[in-house]
C-alpha cells in the first residue's frame, strides 16, 4: 500500500487531498499544528509545526521507524497575509518565510534523507499563480512561494541522480479559510487574469495537484500552474 505524508491536513485542501488519497487506498500520514479528531482508516495524525525542524525530523522517524517508506510528500502547509508592501509588519513576513519557504525546506530536507536511503520517492510542492503574476498586495506570501519554486528546482536537480521526482503546483484561488480575508472582488479579478471566470473547487484543486503528482511522466524540477500559463 503506498504512503503519503501530506503536511496542514487539519483542514483545507490538505485534507482534501489525504480524502482522495485514502480513497484510492493509500496509506496517509498527516502533519499539522492543530489536528482535530479526523481519524479515518489508513490516516495517522500528528502535531507537527513544520517550521520546527527538530518536530519535524522526530514526527518523520516516528513514520519511517518501523522501516515503512514514504513514496510521495505534499508539502502543503501554508499561510497566507495581503498587505500593502509598505504596510506589511516584518513579523507577517517572517512568519510567512516561517511556515511556506522554511516549513517546505525542513520537510523536504528530511523525507528527502529517507527516500534517498529508498533511491526513490516523489515530492511536490504547494505554490501559488501569485508568483508569475507577482500579484500586487501579496509581496511577502508571493516571496515565500518563490523561494518554495527556487527550493523545488534545485532540489530536483541535485536528488534526481538517487531516483527522486521533485515538482510543485501552483493552484489561484480556492474557497479555504486562507482565503476567508480576501474579498469578493479582488478574488473574481484574479480569476479573471488566470482564465478561470468561474473560479475552481478544492475537488478541482485536487485533481489538478494530483494529477501532476500521480503523473508517472512528471518532469523532475517542473512546475505546473493553474489557469492559462505557459508550461514553466
Ligand atoms: N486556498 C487558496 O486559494 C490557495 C491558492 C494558492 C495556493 N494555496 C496554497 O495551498 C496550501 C493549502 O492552503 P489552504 O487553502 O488549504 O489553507 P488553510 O485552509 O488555511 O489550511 C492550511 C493548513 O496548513 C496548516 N498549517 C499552517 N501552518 C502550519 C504550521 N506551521 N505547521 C503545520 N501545519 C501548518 C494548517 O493547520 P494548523 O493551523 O492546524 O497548523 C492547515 O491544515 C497552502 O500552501 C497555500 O499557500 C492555497
């Protein structure tokens, strides 16, 4: 039975996701700081803070201790803040850094360690459309997903060599508490600029982050943005 670890499955489209994982028979394990009491058959919880590299290398060997592997990561946990550039309180930025870049990092640098031993697995990364668009009002979360694509290419270039498979997605806007802030207006103009006038459900999300992540040819480094892009 294949295994996931799929980070911020509390709520949101982290908990989606390990829905339809565990749907199709996959093994889930979930990190997030809050897990509430959502425990359904194949899922394991723990309270993780993924910006906590120390919580996050016990709570993966407490996976990866009976010998079990992990074939995919999802980083997934993430936070979001719109603010004015000029008005943005250095703390939202460095919580932002915090928790999308470095919550991203800590996992990555872990799991990777344990898939490497494996000589194979597959991790994908959670980014935003923000970040090609450089959307206004967004300076810090837009910069704390670029660095999670810069994080993604590199990192596929130097663990493809042991058999892994790095990728991320981009997803625009979705119906979750993290966008609960935004208004109306401001989210139907950017689905507007992405070419998806009716917006897109977390069923939608899914399909398309795991298509990519499912997909046998993904291409290592290569990240896939919701909406009309070019492939980048
Ligand atoms: N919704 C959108 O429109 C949208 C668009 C583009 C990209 N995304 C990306 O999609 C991902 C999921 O977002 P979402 O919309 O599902 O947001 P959400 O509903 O707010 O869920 C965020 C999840 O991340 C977890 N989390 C936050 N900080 C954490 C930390 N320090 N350690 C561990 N877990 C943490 C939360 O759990 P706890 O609070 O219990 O820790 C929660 O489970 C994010 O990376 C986001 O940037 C979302």
């Amino acid at each position: 039975m294949p295994l996931a670890l799929i980070t911020g499955t509390s709520r949101g489209l982290g908990r989606a996701l390990a829905e339809r994982l565990l749907a199709q028979g996959w093994t889930v394990h979930g990190f997030s700081r809050q897990p509430d009491a959502w425990a359904p058959p194949g899922f394991v919880a723990q309270a993780v803070d993924v910006g906590d590299p120390v919580a996050v290398r016990s709570a993966v060997a407490a996976i990866t201790a009976g010998g079990a592997t992990i074939d995919l990561l999802i980083n997934n946990a993430g936070a979001a803040a719109m603010n004015a550039l000029l008005l943005t309180p250095p703390e939202v930025a460095a919580d932002l850094i915090r928790v999308n870049y470095l919550g991203t990092f800590h996992c990555l640098q872990t799991v990777g360690k344990a898939m490497v031993r494996a000589r194979r697995g597959r991790i994908i990364n959670v980014t935003t459309v923000a970040v090609p668009l450089a959307l206004e009002g967004e300076a810090a979360y837009v910069a704390s997903k670029a660095a999670v694509e810069a994080l993604t290419r590199v990192a596929a270039r130097e663990l493809a060599p042991q058999g892994l498979v790095i990728a991320a997605v981009g997803l625009g806007p979705v119906d979750t508490r993290l966008t609960k802030a935004v208004g109306a207006a401001p989210l139907a103009r950017l689905n507007q600029r992405i070419g998806r006038p009716a917006g897109t459900t977390i069923a939608e999300a899914v399909d398309f982050l795991l298509g990519h992540a499912l997909d046998p040819h993904l291409a290592n480094g290569s990240i896939h943005y919701l909406g009309d892009f070019p492939p980048a």
